[in-house]
C-alpha cells in the first residue's frame, strides 16, 4: 500500500470516527418531540385585525399586539401561526449572526453539538403546561424551514432556554439592562380612565401619571436588529391563572419584563455568580410562573424564591403598593432578597452574598455595571417628588456620566447605549405599560392599557386606544432618533 493511500485511509478513517462521535452525540442528546394536538382554525382578517380561533393579534403603533387565549397547545400554535413571517426572519437572523461569528463550519457543529450535549435534559425544568406551549409553537410552525439545524421542538426548547445557556459563557450579552423603581406618591391629577379623559391627558401625560407606582427597564438584549424591530406585547389568558403581559419578541412568550392584572410587575437582568448548570427552570419560566400566579410582591418573590435555577441573575419585582424586592439568585444557593419602599436603581452586579463571588467582582471590573448604576442613583435623586412616566422615560434614555457630563452616543457607560431590545415603563398604580417602539429606546413609548386589554371579555373590536382612536397614546420619539444613524 503506498503512503499517500495509506494517509487517505487514515483520514478517511478518523472523518468517518468524527461522524460516527457526532451522530451518537446528536442522538444521546435528542429531546423527543412532545406530542399534542393543535386547532385546526382558519386565520381570518377582520379589518386591522388578525384572529385565530379566541386568539388575535394587530399592531399598536409599530407594535405587534398578540392576545392568546386557549388551552397550553393552542396558544402556542396561534403565536406561531400569526407571527410566522416574523419567525422565520428573526430566527434567520440568529442563525447568520451565528455564521458571522463563527465563519468555520466545523467549529459551528462543534458548538451546537456541545450545547446539545450540555444542555440535553433542559426541557426536564420547564413545567408541563409550558412544555405543551412550546411543542404548540412547534407544530404550528410546520413546515419549518430550520429542521436541518434541529428538530423543532427541541430547538424551540433551546430558544425559550437561550438567556440561561447565553448566561452560562463569558461575555454574555445580557449584561447591560437597567432598572428604576419607584413607589406611589399622592397623584396630582386623576387617573385617566376612559378614552375621553386619555384624549384630554394626551397632551400632559406626565401630569395624569405623575405619583404613581412605576418600574422603568432598558433591556439591553444584543441579539440583532430583528429582535429590536419585531417587539411585542403578549396578552396571556391561562385558565385558572391571573392574565399578564410579556414585553418580547416573535415567538417568545417567557417572560423577561411582564406586569400582570393584579399590578404586579417583574423583569430580569443578567448577573454573574455561582457555577452556571445545565437543569433547573429556564429564567423566563420562573418569572412567567410568579406573575401569572402572584397578587403582590411578596407572592411573587416567594414563587421565585421557590424554584431551582440554572444560572444567577437578578429579578426586580413591585407591584401597585410600591413594595419592590431584588431578588438575588445563583444555582444551588438560597435566594437573598433586598427590600425597599423608595426609589431605586438596579444593575447587574449583587449586593447580597453573592457579592463576593469572583465571577460577580469581574463583572464590577471589565462592564458597565457600575457607571450605570452611578448615573441612575444620581437620576434616582434628581427625579420629581412625584414622577410621571415622562421623567421615567427621560431616565431610561440618559446618556450621561454620574457627573452630568455627556457620554459619546452608544457608550456603554450610559443607561441608553443604544443597544436596548425594548424599553419599558410599567405604571402599577394605572395597571398600564408604556413600552418603546424601534429603535431600541429612541422611539415612542406605546402606551397598553392592561386594565382594559387583560379585562374578562375584551374585545378588540370595539377597542378605540388603537393608534387613530380617541384612547391611544404614547410619549414622544427622542429628538435624537432625527439625526441618529446606526
């Protein structure tokens, strides 16, 4: 046998070693398709509105708007089958991102197939109601153009798990949101309550909310464009439970900024402490757990505190009496949760026991965590005696250093970096969002009327806070975004 057969022998002989590793790998790691049975109802156009059996969606201002009614199953195929288009494009997005930055194929498969293995017994963590809305997702997403990556629904289980497994690596690209809290103040002016008294309030809007409880959050999600683009609030009705929003995107249904009918309100920021592992409940399932079951703070940091997590992060929670708690969480470790009845900032780095950890004193070293929370306990003390939704805005799309000196546009030092997802100030005392339009935070902030939208027998028909009704309303664009390029 001459040498260069025998070096192609060899070759041939470890790429055939390599495909045998990688199929026995993708098969040890498989999720099995969980199997339900989904509503065969047509879509139908009624007007600007788009339903699917008691499921419908339109858009508010340049917001999709998607309310979703049914059984586990049936939710998750009516998210799938009216926001498809979106899917697809958000999800191809993903995936060219992915080849960007890791040009070389092989080394592509080498991660996937490392993630798969790691991560194989994920979908254990995710309660059963919300697995059958994912495999609803899954089987309303047929045909799916994406099966040569993963099954799908094993790989939607992997996207509702992406903040955990993204948390789990070094330069994350969750390390970035911010969050204001404020309690209630006696109101200065009534609470707008139809659309008459919306219409007159529309000129004044920090007036009508000024006093009231609030939660203000920049997410800062780098995730791609699509994911800025294509917000969304969901409307989730689950029998048995209390109604909430979701503030995400197409195809995203957890929950990482969400305020329920009872005026609890919740978001999640990225943190790092603790060994990051590969079971327990998937961050976005925790949160949707504790506000589509909590009447209060108290009851939702004891839902939180509950669970067995996968990676550590931080959970911001209040609700309409102003009560908030930073509940602090790591794997394997007890949650600690910090009380407060005043206004607050939040970061990303712990302030509890989680404090000394290593991973938690790189992030105070090499991110931004710090400036910004300088800067927002600075604005913290500059906000009014009773702040309205307009100072709370204001807040979110500051741009200076704690002294007051203007940073460079996109600094990461600054609250907004122009990097944000979504941005979202959450009245609790109105039991509304006022949530931002792309892009990132220099749109308008949409107002939703939860008390209105989430209200037992709502019907979008004979809605009138669309935008051209006498109800809608929304904060104005920031002057930045004329003159803003990319």
């Amino acid at each position: 046998m001459t040498r260069r057969r025998k070096v192609l022998y060899g070759l041939g002989g470890v790429a055939l070693a390599l495909f045998v590793a990688r199929t026995s790998c993708v098969y040890a790691s498989r999720i099995p398709t969980r199997q339900v049975s989904i509503p065969s109802d047509p879509i139908v156009q009624d007007g600007a509105i788009t339903r699917l059996g008691g499921s419908w969606l339109r858009k508010r201002g340049s917001i999709f708007e998607v309310s979703l009614h049914g059984d586990a199953a049936a939710r998750g195929a009516a998210v799938s089958r009216l926001l498809r288009k979106e899917m697809v494009e958000d999800e191809g997005a993903l995936y060219d991102a992915f080849k960007k930055g890791v040009p070389f194929a092989p080394a592509r498969w080498a991660i996937m197939d490392l993630g798969r293995w790691q991560f194989r017994k994920v979908e254990a963590g995710i309660p059963a109601d919300y697995r059958d809305e994912v495999a609803g997702i899954a089987l309303g997403f047929q045909p799916d153009p994406f099966t040569g990556i993963m099954p799908s629904y094993h790989r939607f289980v992997f996207l509702y798990a992406v903040y955990d497994i993204a948390l789990s690596f070094e330069k994350s690209p969750l390390i970035g949101c911010t969050t204001f809290t404020v309690p209630p103040k006696a109101a200065e002016s009534p609470l707008p309550i139809t659309p008459a008294q919306i219409a007159e309030r529309s000129g004044d809007w920090e007036g009508a909310t000024r006093g009231h409880a609030m939660l203000a959050r920049a997410f800062d999600f780098e995730a791609g464009e699509p994911f800025d683009r294509d917000k969304v609030v969901f409307l989730v009705r689950e029998p048995g439970r209390i109604p909430f929003a979701s503030v995400g995107w197409p195809g995203f249904v957890g929950v990482v900024s969400g305020m329920n009918r009872e005026g609890v309100a919740l978001v999640v920021h990225g943190g790092r402490a603790g060994t990051p592992k590969p079971q327990g409940i998937p961050v976005v399932f925790s949160l949707r757990e504790a506000l589509s079951t909590a009447h209060s703070t108290e009851e939702a940091v004891k839902t939180l505190s509950s669970h067995d997590v996968m990676v550590s992060h931080i959970t911001i929670v209040t609700d309409s009496t102003g009560r908030t708690a930073v509940v602090e969480r790591a794997p394997g470790v007890a949650a600690h949760v910090r009380w407060s009845t005043t206004p607050l900032a939040t970061t990303n780095h712990f302030e509890g026991p989680l404090a000394n950890d290593p991973r938690d004193s790189e992030v105070r070293k090499t991110t931004s965590t710090l400036p910004r929370r300088a800067r927002g306990d600075v604005l913290v003390k500059e906000l009014p005696a009773a702040p309205g939704v307009v100072s709370l805005v204001s807040a979110l799309r500051d741009r200076k250093d704690a002294s007051g000196k203007d940073l460079p546009i996109g600094d990461r030092r600054a609250i907004d970096a122009i990097i944000a997802t979504h941005g979202v100030v959450m009245d609790t005392t109105a039991k509304a969002l006022w949530v931002s339009e792309y892009p990132h935070l220099l749109g308008r902030f949409v107002r939703f009327d939860l008390q209105r939208l989430l209200a037992d027998g709502f019907d979008p028909k004979t809605d009138v806070s669309a935008e051209g009704g006498p109800g809608f309303a929304a904060v104005p664009a920031d002057p930045l975004l004329s003159t803003w390029k990319k």
